[in-house]
C-alpha cells in the first residue's frame, strides 16, 4: 500500500475520478460552484489531494482544502460549497490559512470496510499539523442519511448507538478518530437544475410540483413545473477533528 498526492502522481487522476464518480449519485456532479472553482481547487491544492495505491491501482483517495477559520461556529462556511470558494478566494486574495477542511473521501467498493478512509483522513490531518494549520473541520455527507431525507441533520447528527456513537457508519469513522460533532452545514450543496435535467440525474419522472425523496439526496428535492425548475438544498455536519 502506498499513499500519493495528485502534485506527485498527476496522471493518476484519470483512474481516481472513476473511483470518486462511481461512489455518488449523479446529481452531486451538477453543482456550479466545484465547476468554477475546482480547476484552481486541482492547481492550488493537490498536496492535499492524497490516493492510496494498491499494486499500483488507485484505491481510495480524498482531499481538503486550506482556509481561514476563526475557530467559532459562527465562523463555519453555510458548508461544501462556502468552503471551496472560501479556500481559493482566500488564496488569491494572500489570506493565510488556518485549518484544513476534508472536502471527499471515496474508497473503491472492493475496498470498503477495511479502514481506508482513515488512513486517507490520518494522511490529510498530518499534513496539516506539519503545514501548521491549528484546526481540522469537514461538512461531512453522513452515509445512511439518505435513508431519513424527513429528518432535519440537527435531529439525525443526535441519533447514537447504545456504545455513545452515531447511528451513521461515516460519522462513527470521524468519532473513532476523535473527532466532535459541530453543527449542521445547512446550506452546504445546492443543486439546480432544469426538471427535465433533475429527471435524468434521478432516473425518475417528476409529473406535478412538489418535494420528492431522490435516491442518494440526503432532504428532499423540489421541483417545480411552472418554473421548470428542480432544486435540491444539501445539508451536510461540520465535525471538528483534534
Ligand atoms: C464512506 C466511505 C469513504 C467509507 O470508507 P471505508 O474505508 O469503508 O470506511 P471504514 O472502513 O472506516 O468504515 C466505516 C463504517 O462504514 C461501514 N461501511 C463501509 N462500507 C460499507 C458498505 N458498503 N455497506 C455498509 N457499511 C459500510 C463500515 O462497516 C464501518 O462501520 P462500523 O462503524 O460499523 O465499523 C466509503 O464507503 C465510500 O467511499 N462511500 C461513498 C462515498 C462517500 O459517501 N464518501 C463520504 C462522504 S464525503
């Protein structure tokens, strides 16, 4: 098992864009804010760009990026999208970062539940700590909320096992590694689109105005026909890392 960064190994980008794609409904690939931002997100920030290699294939990989954050709640991104544009506005403009906010995790399928993502978020938290960032955040995408789209992240974050951890398989990962639920990003991906677009991100038909649960969409989805709109408002959990 190796680990690598895009800024050492840029050509195996190809090979882990099909691990990321692979793992996320489709209406995640339709956000405008990574479509203006993540080209200068690639160039600026790739030794936070990290790929565990296994026998030379890409198996997992994640990134984050470097922003200014005070450390206050109130202070937090509204989540994904505020935290991108933050990190590269805030480079351009010569702010000096202070934290670093995981951003994605993915993990090949044949390579689930064997600790992968950790060793992807260890790798990340390191270079942090030795880049002297004080603070370590994500707005996290909690794997099973998609199962609750009625249920506000607020309600969800506070559901817990009888051992004190999360009901969430992907917030247990980040408790196990110390790490604090926050908030809720309530405002962290928003997803528009027109609602023939929303049909086909979906594979569903959509025959009246009203909200929807979409496969993958953690709240629900609304479309409205007059408009020929769908729009989807993401809400995700800032947890904070030690
Ligand atoms: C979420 C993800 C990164 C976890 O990777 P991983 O290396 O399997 O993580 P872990 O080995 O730490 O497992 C974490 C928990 O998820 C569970 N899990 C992992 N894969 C699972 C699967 N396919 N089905 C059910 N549970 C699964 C593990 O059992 C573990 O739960 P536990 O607390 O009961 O032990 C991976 O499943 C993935 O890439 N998912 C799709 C992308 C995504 O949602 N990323 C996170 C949002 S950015």
């Amino acid at each position: 098992m190796e680990i690598v960064t895009r800024a050492d190994r840029p050509e195996l980008h190809e090979a882990a864009a099909v691990v990321f794609r692979e793992r996320w409904p489709e209406f995640v690939f339709h956000d405008n804010v990574p479509k203006r931002y993540m080209g200068r997100v690639e160039e600026y920030f790739a030794r936070y760009d990290v790929m565990v290699l296994d026998g030379g294939s890409v198996v997992a990989g994640g990134w984050g990026v470097p922003m200014a954050w005070d450390g206050s709640a109130d202070d937090l991104p509204p989540g994904y999208d505020d935290a991108l544009i933050r990190a590269v506005d805030g480079r351009e403009a010569g702010i000096e970062p202070t934290s670093l906010s995981f951003m994605a995790v993915a993990v090949g399928s044949s390579h689930d539940r064997r600790g992968m993502a950790g060793v992807v978020l260890e790798e990340l938290a390191r270079r942090a700590c030795s880049d002297g960032l004080t603070h370590v955040v994500a707005p996290l995408r909690p794997t099973w909320k998609h199962r609750y789209p009625m249920v506000s992240m607020a309600e969800y974050a506070g559901w817990s096992r009888p051992d004190g951890l999360s009901i969430d398989p992907w917030i247990r990962t980040h408790q196990r590694m110390g790490a604090r639920v926050l908030c809720p990003a309530p405002r962290s991906m928003v997803i528009e689109g027109t609602v023939a677009e929303w049909e086909s991100w979906a594979d569903m038909v959509f025959p009246v105005s009203r909200e929807y649960v979409v496969p993958g969409a953690l709240n629900l989805v609304l479309i409205d026909r007059e408009r020929d709109r769908g729009v989807y408002v993401e809400e995700n959990l800032w947890v904070q890392h030690r």
